[in-house]
C-alpha cells in the first residue's frame, strides 16, 4: 500500500501532507520541501535555508527523502532517531508526510495560515 502511496509520479512530482495543519503540496523534481512549501506561501518558519539553523526542522512520518547536507551536525541523535529533517535540505524521493511543529508555524506575522492552507490544496499548475 504504502510502496504505491509513496512514489512519484511520472512528472517527477511528490506530494507532500503537513500535519497537524493538513496542508497538502506539490513538490517539483530537484525541489525541496522548503521551497515548495514557500512557494505557495506556507508559512513555514526558516532562516538560514542552507541547514545550520534548523528553524525549519519537521518530522518525517511517512515516505523517504533525499537530505543535500549531512544533518548529524546541527540535529541530536535523539532528533536522528526520531526522523527529524531539515526541510530546507530535504527533496523528496517520493510522497511524504511529515510533522511541523504547529507554534514554530506561526512564528511569522506576515503569512496568513488560513489562507495558506486554503491555497495548499489546490494542486500545481
Ligand atoms: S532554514 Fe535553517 S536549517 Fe533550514
């Protein structure tokens, strides 16, 4: 079942679910979470965006991701064993569904998450 869920599609897409907000995205080939989630306007906390801050780390629930950078430098091994990822620093190897942390989403005051979501569902041109 899962193998099925979690693969991409022939575009070279992934689908990514973002709990507990339910958001839903469209990740491109060569693209990371990170990107993808700020594109459509997601209110995804970041800073650094090279993986040295870890302000945009989630919880990798289900699915695979390929990491840019080795992450055992700024993550714990608690965090490791846990399946916490960088997002800035994670594409995709086919859908996923991951965790963000619900108060660090709305950290920032320009975003409106309302609307985000709402916009998030909609699928990729
Ligand atoms: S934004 Fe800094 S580690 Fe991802």
């Amino acid at each position: 079942m899962f193998g099925k869920l979690f693969t991409r599609s022939a575009s070279g897409r992934a689908t990514v679910h973002v709990e507990p907000f339910g958001w839903t995205f469209e990740v491109e080939a060569g693209q990371t979470i990170l990107q993808a989630a700020l594109a459509r306007g997601l209110p995804w906390p970041s800073r650094c965006r090279v993986g040295s801050c870890t302000t945009c780390r989630c919880c990798l629930l289900a699915g695979d991701v390929r990491t840019l950078t080795d992450a055992s430098y700024v993550l714990s091994r608690e965090q490791l064993a846990n399946r916490v990822i960088l997002a800035c620093q994670s594409q995709p190897r086919g859908s996923v569904r991951v965790h963000l942390d619900r108060a660090a989403a709305t950290l920032r005051r320009d975003a409106d998450p309302s609307a985000a979501a709402a916009d998030a569902s909609v699928p990729a041109a």
